[in-house]
C-alpha cells in the first residue's frame, strides 16, 4: 500500500494521555459519585429505564481492578456521520483491550449498527489497526445510520452479543446513536443479555456536550479545516474586492461549527440559528440584515464580504420551523400517501390540503429547487436533512433581490455578486488533530477502563480539555442523566438533548461583541492549516469554544 508522508508519520504519533490512564490498567477502578437525575422529564424516562435511569457519575482512580486482566470479547460501532479521530477511539480501545489480556478480541461491527443487527463485524487486529492509527475516516469499518429500533432489530443485536459472547459493544456515536445506545443497554438488562453497552461522544457538529461531557471529538478538527479554507476565501475576497461569499457550514441543528469558525476567522456576518429562533427573526429581516452590512460595506470597505450560515439555520426561521415540524409529521404519519406521489406538483398539491394555509404559503413562497429539498428524504432519525437544503443559495437569492429593490429606490449604489459555498464533507475525515488524536485515543483506552469496571449505560467521558492531557480527567456519564422526551416521528421519544449554542454563553458573547466592528471592517484572521508538528501553542491547542466556555 502507497502513503503519504504526513500518513506514514502520523502513524508514529503517540497519543497523549490523562495521567491516570498512563497507569497499568489493572491498576485503575471507578470510583462512584452520586445518584443522578436525566435533564428534564424524570418520572417518564424513569419508568422507561428501569434498569439504568439515575446511575451515579464514575470517576477514573488509582485502584486495584482484579478484572482488567480476564479474557474479554467487545465489540465496537462506528455509527452516523464520520469524525476525525474515530479511528483512534478505536486503536485506544484495542491497545486497552489488549494490555489487559492478549488473548481478549475486538470485533469491528462493518457498516455502523446494522453490523450488529446483522452479525456482520471483521476481528481486529494487530495489523489492520497499525494501518488506521491518528488517520481520519470511518473506513476502517464503515460506519452507517441505521437506527435499532423495531422489535426484531433488538432481538437480532441480543443475539449477535450472545452469539459471539460479546462482554460489551462500544457504540461511538452523536446524540441519537447514544440514544440508542442507553435504550440498549436497558433492552439488555431486561432480556438478560449480559453485554454491557459503552458510548463514546462523537459528531463535528459539537451539540453533544454538558457539564462532563465537554466536546464531541472531531469538532475540533473539522472546525479547524472549515477556518483554514475560510480564511483562504477571506483572503482571496479581500485580494479581488469584488464578490460576497455565502458560506454554509455543516453542524446539523446547532451552529457551534459556525460560531467557532467565526470566532477563528472574523468573517464579516455570521448568522447564529439560536439567536435567530430567540429573536424570531423572519427571512425577511435576516435579509435586510445582511443588505445593511452590503450597503455600508460598498461605502468603505469595498463589495465584497463573508458569510457564515450554520447549515440548520432555516429550522429556526419562525415561518420554516413550522413548516418543517409540520412537513415532518405529515410525511411520517401519512408515508404511504405521501411516497406514491410521482411529481413535484402532485406534491405541492398534496401538501395544499394536507399543511395549515400560512405554512402552504411559506412552502410556495421558495424558489422550487429549494422548496424541493424540503421534501427530501428524512434521517432514520425522522430529522429532515439540513445539509441538503442549499440554504446559502435561497439567502444570496434573497439578499440580491433585496438589493435590487434597494438600488431601485436609490438607497443602494454598490455592485452586488455572490458565490455559494458548502463547507461538510471536507473536513469531517480529515486527520485528526493532535487535540482530536489524543482525545479520542484517551476516550477508547477510558471505555476499556468502563468495561472493565462492570459498568453499563455510561458514555465515556475524558474532561478538563483545556489543561494539558496528562490532566485530563477520566470518567463516565450515564447516557440517562443526558436525556429528554422529545417529539419524534409524530410523537413522544427518549432522546438525549441537543446542546444548542447558548446566548448568554461565552462564545456568543465573544462574537457578538466584536461583530458590529467585524461586518463593516475587513478584521479578518487566517489560521491557516491544522499543524500537526512544531511548538505546543501552535499544535495541542483546542477549540476557542472549549477556551471560552472554561474561562
Ligand atoms: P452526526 O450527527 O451523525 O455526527 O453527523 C453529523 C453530520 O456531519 C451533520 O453535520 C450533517 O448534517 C450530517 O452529518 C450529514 O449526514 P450524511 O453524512 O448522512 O450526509
């Protein structure tokens, strides 16, 4: 197999640990603290967790554990959108699995959790996860988004587990794979199957973080490669002065990802969805927001500017919310309806009969390509696909019609010409940073350590991120301290609460200090790219966000 040199180097990189887990792993137990209670809703959730709801917080400590040496079999899932740095959860989990016994096996379930269901999985080895070290991807086996959720898909993962004598199944996942994996570990409990099932935090989006759980893994790396190319676009922006770049970043409901390449790169407008829904702000006035910007812009700064739009902006939108809410459960409760419409226009009329007339009229409102991404495809989630709604293109429309009005009635004398860019994929395999390779390395040797403590229902949790690894501290949530009823395929589910970006949080304040100043001057930064070798301030650092948020 041909490498690359960064490949083959990277390779060599030796993730840094928390102190504690540098310790031989017979030598580390948990320590418990008190009961704890899920974030809203608890008599519900605790009727539907019997088994697991109200587990205490465990605490990684010095301590003599007689099982991390017993023979053990585990397996593991990658599951939903690819992160930098699941490959190293997984290269932290085997070299844990294997320190404590050399004969204990990892079974890498292939496709994400339908591995499971279907028993398909490929034992790992030395040589397959020497290939896969500190490298990006999920291809070491695949990941997917199947969601285990009927009857016969958790009858068919009980018996996988009890096929292959599995001791625990490690479910590396956002927040509805981790929902499935509390509903898992409870389904277990109850049908005496005695695997233990293990959560690992992942998704770039960034909305899987509370108290103890500080950062999803792979934000960090996917906001760092968005701000490189961001900067790039600045400077290519601030060279030729003569275009607007719109720019759509991943980040599904929350716009952390935008907040923090905002923060990395001053680009002139970043639009918070949050702040959006707070200040239920219509397409119509974020429209002549960002012509204000234009305008004073083309009178000093030149016509030219950048735009950063989280992709789940038009989900906060007052007039789109709804229509989503309402589309989605349409489309759920009447499927079989809904699917067999051929065309576009069976299907506007359908939606005139089935929506209310003000969301009808949102929905006819949008220019068509756009309106047909409204249709698209829900996730096995139920969420509509924010990433396939081209919601850079139907702003830059906006704006310059706007503008166009504007220019009509004198108030508006620039050139206006724009350039859509979606920024997603690019960055969500690329190799992980040295934040993201030490940090999720450390979370696979802490699930071995869960295991190994005889725990089950818990997401590994690796904190104190802003301090230097060795003073990270190791632990374990359990998944239902983390979770909420929500509406979900037309109704009432557990799931584990998204953490959206809080206005009074640090990072906004950050951002909405400085962007009055930011939109009209040209103040932008250029972070360059992820450096993965040379002085600590400019490699190990983590996320402003994360800064921030610990001040
Ligand atoms: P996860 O929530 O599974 O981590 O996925 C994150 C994400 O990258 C979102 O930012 C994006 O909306 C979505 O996945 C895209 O999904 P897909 O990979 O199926 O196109």
């Amino acid at each position: 197999m041909s490498i690359s040199a960064l490949q083959k180097a990277r390779y060599e990189y030796k993730p840094k640990l928390p102190a504690v887990l540098k310790n031989k792993l017979d030598k580390v137990v948990v320590e418990f603290g008190k009961p704890t209670e899920s974030v809203a809703d608890q008599a519900e959730l605790k009727a539907l967790f019997k088994n697991t709801y109200g587990k205490p917080e465990a605490l990684v400590v010095k301590g003599k554990n007689e099982n991390a040496n017993k023979q053990i079999k585990v397996g593991v899932i990658l599951s939903g959108g690819q992160a930098p740095g699941g490959h190293n959860v997984i290269a932290g989990l085997y070299d844990g699995i294997k320190a404590g016994n050399k004969t204990s096996s990892l079974y890498g379930f292939t496709g994400g959790p339908s591995g499971l269901i279907e028993c398909k999985y490929v034992e790992l080895d030395d040589k397959i996860i020497d290939e896969y070290r500190n490298t990006g991807g999920f291809d070491i086996i695949g990941s997917g988004r199947t969601k285990i959720e009927t009857d016969e898909q958790y009858k068919a993962s009980a018996e996988t587990a009890k096929k292959l004598a599995l001791d625990a199944v490690v479910i590396i996942g956002g927040d509805d794979s981790n929902t499935n994996a509390a509903l898992l570990a409870e389904y277990f409990i109850e049908n005496n199957v005695s695997t233990r099932v293990i959560g690992c935090p992942k998704t770039i989006d960034g909305d899987l973080k509370n108290e103890f759980i500080e950062t999803s893994f792979g934000f960090d790396t996917a906001c760092k490669t968005y701000s490189e190319l961001i900067g790039n676009i600045e400077r290519d922006a601030n060279s030729s002065k003569k275009y607007w770049h719109f720019i759509k970043l991943m980040g599904r409901s929350a716009s952390h990802i935008a907040l923090e390449c905002e923060l990395q790169t001053r680009a002139n407008i970043c639009l918070i969805s949050e702040e959006v829904e707070a200040k239920k702000m219509t397409l119509r006035q974020i429209t002549d927001d960002i012509c204000k910007a234009v305008v004073k812009r083309s009178e000093g700064a030149g016509n030219f500017g950048v735009i950063l739009i989280p992709e789940g902006l038009v989900e906060f939108i007052p007039e789109m919310k709804v229509l989503i809410a309402e589309l989605n459960d349409k489309m759920a409760l009447k499927a079989d309806e809904f699917n067999a419409l051929k065309d576009f226009a069976a299907k506007k009329d359908w939606l005139k009969s089935n929506l209310s007339a003000v969301s009808f009229e949102t929905f006819a409102s949008l220019p068509e390509a756009i309106a047909v991404q409204f249709l698209a495809d829900r996730d096995p989630h139920g969420n509509v696909q924010v990433s396939r709604i081209d919601t850079e293109k139907l702003l830059a429309l906006s704006v310059e019609a706007r503008l166009a009005e504007m220019k009509k009635e004198g108030t508006y004398k620039g050139k206006f010409s724009s350039y859509c860019h979606f920024f997603g994929y690019e960055g969500r395999c690329a190799f992980p940073s040295n934040f993201d390779a030490d940090y999720c390395y450390s979370l696979g040797v802490n699930a071995f350590v869960l295991i190994a403590s005889g725990v089950t229902g818990y997401l590994s949790s690796v904190r104190n991120l802003t301090a230097p690894a060795d003073k990270w501290v190791a632990g374990g949530i359990p998944l239902t301290m983390m979770m909420n009823m929500e509406q979900r395929h037309g109704s009432k589910k557990p799931v584990i609460r998204k953490a959206l970006v809080e206005l009074d949080g640090a990072p906004f304040k950050a951002y909405a200090e400085n962007r009055e100043k930011w939109a009209v001057e040209t103040a932008y930064l250029y972070p360059g790219a992820i450096q993965y070798y040379g002085p600590s301030e400019v490699c190990d650092q983590p996320t402003k966000t994360l800064k921030l948020e610990q001040k």
